[in-house]
C-alpha cells in the first residue's frame, strides 16, 4: 500500500542508521513491524496472572498417539 507521510528528516536518517536499511521505505516497514511485535509482547505480558492454563501437554500428546491408526 502506498501511503504519503512527513516524517522529519533527522529522524528518517536516524532510523535507516538503526534499522541498516537501505531505503526510507524498508527502515519504516522494519521499525513498524518491531513496534507491532512490542506491542502485542506488551499485551501478552499484561494477561500474566490472569490466566489458568493447565500444564498437560504431556497428557494431550498421549491422547494424540493413542487415536492414532494403528497398522
């Protein structure tokens, strides 16, 4: 998609130093996919303590093996 913004200079050059990119637009797709994943590590790190997940893999796995066809 392309989409016209003004970002200024100093902070475009700052970025593309950061980011080792070649071009504005691979700096700005770069530090946007970072500041997405910060986020949702945000949003995960916040449900801490609010969730009641049950540690049984171990069980579900042998579930799994035990539907499993057998030849």
């Amino acid at each position: 998609m392309r989409t016209t913004i003004n970002i200024d200079d100093k902070i475009c050059k700052e970025l593309m130093q950061l980011t080792s990119a070649s071009s504005r637009s691979k700096a700005i797709q770069t530090a946007l996919s970072e500041y997405i994943d910060l986020k949702r590590k945000k949003q995960l790190l916040a449900m801490r303590g609010k969730l009641n997940i049950t540690d049984n893999w171990q069980e579900l796995r042998q579930q799994e093996l035990q539907e499993l066809p057998h030849d």
